[in-house]
C-alpha cells in the first residue's frame, strides 16, 4: 500500500468515525420507514450515545420519543437542537432545523398541559417558517382551543382554510379543516371535507372517529358507529388527540341506547 493510500484510507477511516452516529441513526431511519416505531427508538438511542448526529437525525430522534409516549425524553433532545448543545454537530446548528426544533418543543408543551404556550410557539416559529408541519401542528392546536374558547372559532377556521391552500393535498391538514368547520358548527361543510379526506383512506383514527360524530351529529347513528368502530382499527400514538379506550367507551355507550 502506497503512503497515499494510506493517508487517504486513513482520512475515510477519521471521516466515517466522526459521522458514526449518523450512519447509525441512517439505520433507524430504515427501521422508522419500515413502520418500526419502537426498534427505531432504541436504535437511535444508540446512536445518541455514539456521539453527535445531525439536526435533522436529533430531530426524528425527538419524534419518535414523543410519539412514544415519552416527552422528558423529547424535551432534551430538542433542547439540545434549539439551544445548540454540544450533542448537534456544529456544522448543522441551522436557523431552519432550530425552527423545527422549537416547533416540536410547542407539542411537548401541549402533551404537558400548556396549550396556551404551544400556541404562542408555534405563532412564532410560522412569522418566520412556514412548511406542511407546521401548517399541521398549529392548526390542530388551533382547532382544540376553539373547542373550549368559541371567541376561537373564527381563528382556528381561517387559519385552517389558509393551510388547505397551502397544501390541500396533506391528510391531517385536510382533517384539521373538517374538524374546524365543525366546531364553527358547520356540520355539513365539515362532512363534505370529510368524505373528501377518506376518499384518500387515511392511516389515522381521528378522521374516522371525527366523521362518525358528524354523522351521528346528522342523525345518522349506525352508519356514524361504524366510522366510530374503523378509528380503532389504527394505532393511538402518545400524540393523537383521542384514547383508544375513550373511543371504546363511546360506542359501547351509542350502542346501549
């Protein structure tokens, strides 16, 4: 072997190192596009262990924590995206990824009871960052609170027609939307935006589940049930705003009527 080939064998050898944590998380973002939530976890808590990944890794890290049920977990990591620990790699301490960072911090503030300051972080992040998830994310906040505060109402519905424009062709944005109209207590816009969306089959519960109540809303209860019944054919992760056991009990309870 020349000296040459030496030198530039050991450069790959420094390179590949210094990149170890990423080729790991590369990994467990095979495992997490094969639907493997869990393996993909513990594989990027291996990885975090390896040594710095980049923002975009730590930020999948953080989701996958969170949709897990483990937001503790998530709040460091994207701290450490946000802030600039010493756990992100320099050379990735964009204003963009920190954006995204603070974005998924806001639904650590949600599932912690603080939807007010999730709101309000998310409003930050999108006068500077607007994409698909953030569109989502904010949206759904926005529709929650309308629920409990009707002064919302108008809020959480233009702020939603503005997302479908956006991107009419996202499910959950399409979901957030109908579920707007109905809490503006436009049931039948609601419906239509609904049939629109299942048309796509969807691969979450809420859009089943918020269909079936708009048609039992309608009067159309066995055919509402059934919707009800299909939303728990899917998975209720840490982040979906219903509980397996909730749904369970509302049809138990439409059925006994």
């Amino acid at each position: 072997m020349s000296l040459i080939t030496l030198v530039i064998f050991i450069i790959v050898i420094l390179y590949l190192f210094h990149l170890r944590a990423d080729i790991f998380a590369y990994f467990a973002r095979v495992q997490y596009g094969g639907g493997k939530r869990t393996k993909a976890l513990r594989m990027m808590r291996r990885a975090d262990k390896l040594g710095p990944m980049s923002s975009g890794n730590r930020i999948l890290y953080a989701y996958l924590a969170l949709r897990l049920g483990n937001p503790d977990e998530a709040y460091r990591i994207l701290n450490e995206v946000y802030i600039g620990a010493r756990k992100v790699r320099k050379a990735d301490k964009r204003n963009d990824q920190k954006q995204r960072a603070k974005a998924m911090l806001a639904l650590v503030y949600w599932k912690n009871g603080e939807l007010d300051t999730a709101i309000e972080m998310l409003e930050e992040v999108f006068e500077d960052f607007k994409n698909t998830n953030v569109y989502e994310n904010l949206g759904l906040l926005l529709v929650l609170k309308a629920k409990d505060f009707p002064e919302f109402r108008q809020k959480a519905l233009d702020f939603n027609l503005a997302a479908y424009e956006y991107n009419d062709t996202d499910n959950v944005i399409v979901d957030n939307l109908a579920e707007a109209y109905a809490v503006s207590g436009d049931l039948q816009k609601a419906r239509e935006t609904y049939e629109k969306l299942l048309e796509r089959d969807p691969a979450f519960p809420e859009a089943y589940y918020g269909y079936g109540r708009i048609l039992i809303a309608l009067g159309e209860k066995e055919k509402g049930i059934e919707f009800l019944k299909k939303a728990l054919g899917f998975d209720f992760s840490f982040l979906s705003i219903l509980k397996r056991d909730e749904v369970e009990e509302l049809v138990e309870k439409l059925e006994g009527e």
